[in-house]
C-alpha cells in the first residue's frame, strides 16, 4: 500500500466532484471505500467524508463538528453502543496533537447547505483543531472533532510535510515547529498575575530571558461548539506542560479541586471564583477514564 | 496619557503616510517623536519605527530583522557600547512571549526596498516572531527581533485585543489562547520515538487520552537569518515546558552537555548525534547571563 499522504494528492484539484466512491478512492484523495476516515492509530488521519451518516454532524462550512466512527447498527445511521478513542477517532485526535491536516470530501446531504447536489466534492485541507467526547441525540457516547478550514499560512505547512526531508539538505524558510499564537487579553493578564505566573497544578512558573511564562487556559473551550465564556470563572493559570494535557484529557478537576488522571489538588487563590459547571464540562468532555496510562 | 493599543488605530488606514514624526505622532500610531520602539517593558511594545537608522536592520518585505535600541553616541547610528534587554528591547520581546502584534512604520531608506520615497507610511500588524541576541557590525553586542506579517488569520487575534472584554459578555467564535501549529515531519517523528515522548531535560513524557506528546525543538532555528539545518544533529526531543524555557533563553546547554540556567544535564541517547556548533550558536544567541532569575 501506498505511503499515507497529508496534504493534497497531485494532479487532484479542490472542488473536484467524483461520481461516486470508487472515483474518489481511485484519485488516492480518500482511498477507503465505505470507512468515513482514512487514517490509522499511529500516522493520524488523512482524510474524511462527511454525508450525513451521523445525526451529530454540523456542517458550519469553513467549522465543522465531525462525529467520530463506531457505535452504528450494521447499515443504519442508528447508534446503540457508545463510540470508543480508537481507529478512526483515534486517528483524528492524533491529528490535533500533531498538527497534521485532513482532506474533507463532502458527499450529498439535504440536510446540509454545503453539501454538493450529486457525488463526492473534495473541499481541501483542514485543520483538526479539538476533539472530545459528548453524548450523541441517540443517548450514547460520541468523540466529536472540530474541524476548521486551513488557511494560506496553514497550506505552507502541509507542503513542508510533503517534502523529501534528506538529512542535510539547506532548508528554506518555514515555519518553527511550533507557533505559539497566545492572546494576552485582559482577563490572560489577570489570572496570570493573580497566580504569579505559577501553573495551578504544578506551582510552577516558566522562566525566560524576558520574564516569566504562563497560559491561560478556558475550562469549557471557546467556540462552537462548546461556547465557554472569556472570563475569569472559566480561566486557570498553567503551564504549557499541564495547558497540553488539560486540552487533550490528560487530567480533569473534580467539584472539590482534586485532580483525576494525575495526583494533586488544584490551587485555587482565594480572589478566584471558578464556576463548577465548567469544570463539570471539562470532566465530561475532555477526560476518558478508559484512556488512561 | 491614552491607553496602549495594540492593532490597528481607528481612522487610520494601513499604506497611509505622513510627512513627519510629529504628524505620525498625533495619528496615534506611533506615539514618540523620537524613540524608534514604542512601548513598555511591562506591557509591551505597540509599535516600532524602521528608517534606516541601524545598521544591522534587514528589510526583506514581509520578513524584518529589527535592531533593538541602545547602545550608539548621542546623534549618531554609530554604535559603542553592548545593547541590553532592557526598556523597548524588553518590550519587544515581550511581544514575543504574549503574541502581541506591533504596529510598523517605515520611513525613507536609500538601502531599502521597502522604504517609502518620502514620509513615514504605516505597513500594518506585524507579529514578533523571535528574538536573540548577536554581535553587531561594529562588534558590540545588538539584540535582534524578527517580525513577520500577520496574515488574515492573524488578525482576528488583534481584533480581539481591541475588544472590550465584560466579565459576562457570551463570546463569540475566537482563536483559542494558545494554538500550536506543530510540524510532523519524519525528523521530528523519529527524534519522538528515539526518546520515547520524553524530554531530554527532564525526563517526562506528557500524557494525553490520545497518547505521549513532546515537542521537536530546533537548537539553532530555522529560518531567516539563523538558517540552521532541519536535520536530527540540530533537534532535541523536549516537553513544551522546556521548549519555551530554550526558546526564549530560560537556559542553554554547554559543550559538555551540562545546562546553564538550569541545573541539570542533557540526556543524549547514543544514537542521536547533536553537532556542538548548534548548541555554540544558541548559547551565543538566545542565552543572556544578565537576565538571569
């Protein structure tokens, strides 16, 4: 089998239409014939089709929340068993720890307005931006994934991935393995000196040449589809190490502060009021008992 | 005095020019009528002045290599003494830490490409990319920043600095704080997997419901100037605490492998060949034994 590609496949083009899935497979764009994800637990996704096999699926076009695979009665679009972080959904989460992007095809689904009216389109890169789990209109487990269109600056990146990396060839200008893009708002500026610039779960703060370094993190994440709220009782103070695994389920905060997933007990600064629901949503959403070390 | 803005001024349009300092003064764009840096070494710097006045400046469009201040004779360009990381070089860097955009302003360059014919013009958001240190033209010590174009996508961000932030206002779709644009190459694969997802500082793998995560870490960087290699003889495997830490100078590694700024040692395994001019370049350039905690 051929190398898994990230990034577009030559000779492809975005907006080309296929009549059907063997077309689609043929190009190399989404080789899989019938799995909605190409991709593997250890490489990551390459690419999807979204086509309105999964009630949970909301196309906002350039932002969409993807459903995971699994859980479906054999040929129906009816989940009766929860959906597990593995394969496919496995595959996808890797994409946001790694950065790697994903090809969307969008089949035809009148449920959609950015659905093609016949065959399979392919819509370009995306970024895989979030993933956790929620629990699907049927009642089970779903792992959701937001998706949001890659932009000129992200494209340079997929076509790093695809250079032949020889061991001392020059290298051009790219971007640095990993951008930082923080936004220091008001309420960033506030917890971390409320906090010292200290991680509340480690006590620690990162020290530069210019001044110590911390993140503010959300709790119940910004933007769709979780609509947490920018402010301070949805706000904590880490550092990059403990923001990682707080994002991607490494650990949780129970209702009296104590840690799940890792040991400790948050600290909180007695001018901090933190809102329990939103930790109640990050312990429902973002950490899998069954994931654990 | 007003507030500092960071982004875009009201009424002011980006390409705009005005005939002198004191008329680019009052546009609120760049404030000072002299100093070239406009900022804070606790907020930050809001917007800087390129006109040719250090020699070490490059201009190449959407890439810049800025010049810190400090350091040259009274109503001179000639510099006589070392820079230092201090009032607008503290705040510069600054802008690296948080992610703030500074606004730039060129004014007539005879050596420049981009310099404006006459006047000063303002060219819009730039991010701060990096900053270090270098010995200069006239052999003193300079501090050097690189600042990149923000793109569309970036800008998003500026605006949301601008934005009033209420306590309880909802929020609308956002940027998340902090977003990391990681490459998977092959090279930053196989120096994760050398290491087992743990970092050559402290030996910690960073755990997620998705699997270990640690970052690929470029010693001398890539890019404009440094140029250094994308090769394995140029990477270390680190978490993302200690990537930040080597970035912005928190510490270095000595020929012999020992920190300096940190106490401890670099764990090399017998397969990863480090080339010690790298680690020689970034001990000279992105650690400063002046700004030490």
């Amino acid at each position: 089998m051929a190398d898994r590609v990230f990034g577009h496949i030559d000779e492809t083009y975005e907006g080309q239409v296929f009549s059907n899935r063997l077309e689609l497979s043929y190009s190399g764009i989404h080789r899989p014939t019938q799995a909605g994800i190409s991709g593997s637990q250890n490489e990551g996704a390459d690419s999807i089709v979204i086509s309105g096999g999964y009630e949970d699926d909301e196309d906002h076009g350039d932002t969409i929340v993807y459903t995971g695979h699994g859980g479906r009665e054999d040929g129906s679009t009816k989940q009766v068993v929860d959906q597990e972080l593995v394969r496919g959904n496995k595959a996808l989460a890797l994409n946001v720890l790694k950065g790697l992007p994903v090809r969307v095809i969008r089949g035809t689904d009148k449920k959609s307005n950015y659905a093609p009216q016949e065959g399979y389109r392919y819509d370009g890169l995306f970024i895989v931006e979030e993933y956790w789990k929620d629990i699907g209109k049927s009642g089970f487990n779903i792992w959701r994934f937001r998706l949001r269109k890659q932009n000129q600056n992200d494209i340079s990146i997929a076509n790093i991935l695809k250079e032949d990396q020889s061991e001392y060839k020059s290298t051009k200008r790219v971007e640095t393995t990993v951008q930082r893009i923080v936004r220091d708002t008001e309420l960033s500026k506030s917890i971390k000196l409320l906090y010292n610039y200290k991680c509340q779960v480690c006590d620690q703060a990162i020290e530069t040449s210019s001044g110590l370094y911390a993140e503010a993190a959300h709790i119940k994440p910004l933007g769709i589809p979780h609509n947490g709220p920018d402010t301070l009782n949805n706000i904590l103070c880490l550092c990059p190490n403990h923001h990682v695994m707080f994002d991607y389920g490494g650990f949780s905060i129970l209702d009296d502060y104590d840690l799940i997933g890792i040991e400790g007990r948050l600290k909180i600064h007695s001018k901090h009021y933190i809102n329990k629901e939103f930790l109640k949503y990050h312990l429902h959403h973002f950490y899998d008992e069954k994931n654990r070390f």
